[in-house]
C-alpha cells in the first residue's frame, strides 16, 4: 500500500497506534507551534516564514473540529508553505466538487493524518455490520468527529454506501465509496417516506440501526424502483442530518 505524504509523516515519526497520533508534538516537528484563541471569523489560520510557523485554532469549536483544523491547517504548511493562509468554517472539511481545490486537498491531509489508512482499515475490519454506533466508535477510537469518520469509512473499499448530508433547504453534500458508480446520485430533496426526512423535520430521533427503504427515495433513476438499500440518519448539528445509505443488491453496482 503506498503512504500518502501525511501517513509518511507518521510512520517516520514511529507512529503504531491511533493514541500516539500527538498532533502538537508532529506539529512541533515541522516547526509549528500552535495556539488556541477565540475566532470570530475563522476556524483556524497559519502564518510562516521560513521553516517556521503558528497555526491558531478556534478555542470555541468542538475537540474534533480543532485537531481536524490543526490537521488541515498542516496539510497547508506541507503544500503552501510560505503563504498567510485565514481558514474559515466552509474551508475546513470542504465538500467541493473539484479534488483539486486547495482546502478539499488540505482536508485530505488532515484525514490521513488523523486517520491513517494503515491503522484506519485494520480498525474497520473489525467491524461485522456497519452503521452509525460502529462508526462512532470509530471516532472515539482515533478522536475525531462522527462526520470525519464516517466520510473516512465510505470513501474506504469496505462495503458499497454512500453518505448524504441534509439541511432544511435541501441536500448540502455527498460521498460515494469506489464501489459505487457515480450514476447513483442522490437528489436533493428528502422523500418523505425516508425515515430521514422524519429526523430532520419531524419529531423522531436519530434512527437507532439501518432500515430497508426503496431506494426510490433516494435516487430519481428510473430503474431505482427495482431495489432496496439500508439507511440509517442521525442529527449533526441543528437543522442538519447525516445519512447512511448501504446498498446489498449487488445488482445496483452492476447499474
């Protein structure tokens, strides 16, 4: 398996266990001292010269949004060394389209940073059924949020799913496994007979396990009618849902 410039990091540095992923320690071994402060424009911001650098965190956010940040505020320092880079709430964990983009790559960082592949896919082999209260073990395991767990867990080649984040106006971002094909496209709009439109605008809790739901509900193809796909939603923040959706007919990833 190749390393990917973060993962290198970590495994010069004799990085074994998920709880030795010391972020102010690799921080300091690239010349970065950081701080936290409150912000209120930013979640985070770098400023270098040379080979040294301070990277402020936002001290208001959640612990998993600030070593998410310190990750992708890194990510920057190994790809833009020697810019003054102000990194706002969309900027982190961007969900742009474009791979390319500066902040979508400086998040990549971040993630296998934080979540190396080399320990992140021995944990998840572990896991015998899929769902939200494995994945949040996941999180706990390596301290990082649900929602940066979960999109490490779908964009792995572990089981077919994607992941769907909605707010009231509609679908705000998605993440599909290699294992899909991009011609399964969530549509913007909850169905209301989704257990997820419910969570979101009704009155019911996160949804406990996976449910099976035509996947009509999810995908305006014609022949979506023709199966069946697990899904499972939990609240991430107010107005806000994440969305599990397993898909089990092989015959769906023959589409």
């Amino acid at each position: 398996m190749s390393l990917s410039p973060a993962e290198r990091l970590l495994v010069s540095l004799g990085v074994e266990a998920p709880n030795e992923i010391d972020l102010e320690a690799i921080a300091w071994t690239l010349g970065v001292k950081v701080r936290y402060e409150p912000l209120e424009l930013c979640d985070a911001r770098i400023v270098g010269a040379d080979t040294k650098a301070i990277v402020t965190i936002n001290s208001t956010s959640s612990r998993g949004r600030q070593r998410f940040s310190l990750g992708h505020e890194l990510g920057h320092w190994h790809f833009d060394q020697g810019k003054t880079l102000i990194c706002q709430a969309q900027d982190i964990d961007n969900h742009s389209a474009h791979v390319l983009n500066p902040e979508r790559i400086a998040d990549g960082y971040s993630a296998d940073l934080l979540m190396p592949r080399y320990l992140f896919d021995a944990a998840l082999r572990t896991i015998r059924k899929l769902n939200f209260s494995a994945i949040r073990g996941l999180a706990e395991k390596f301290d990082v949020s649900l929602t940066a767990a979960a999109i490490r867990v779908v964009e792995s080649r572990s089981t077919p799913a994607l992941l769907v984040c909605h707010g009231i106006n509609g679908r705000q971002w998605f993440r599909r496994s290699p294992l899909v094909s991009d011609k399964w496209f969530p549509q913007r709009s909850l169905d209301r007979d989704s257990p997820a439109f419910d969570v979101l605008f009704g009155s019911r809790s996160d949804t406990l396990l996976p449910q099976k739901i035509n996947a009509d509900a999810w995908f305006d193809r014609h022949d979506a009618s023709w199966f069946e796909l697990q899904e499972q939603t939990v609240r991430i923040g107010i107005n806000q849902t994440l969305t599990l959706l397993i898909i089990e007919d092989e015959r769906m990833l023959e589409q």
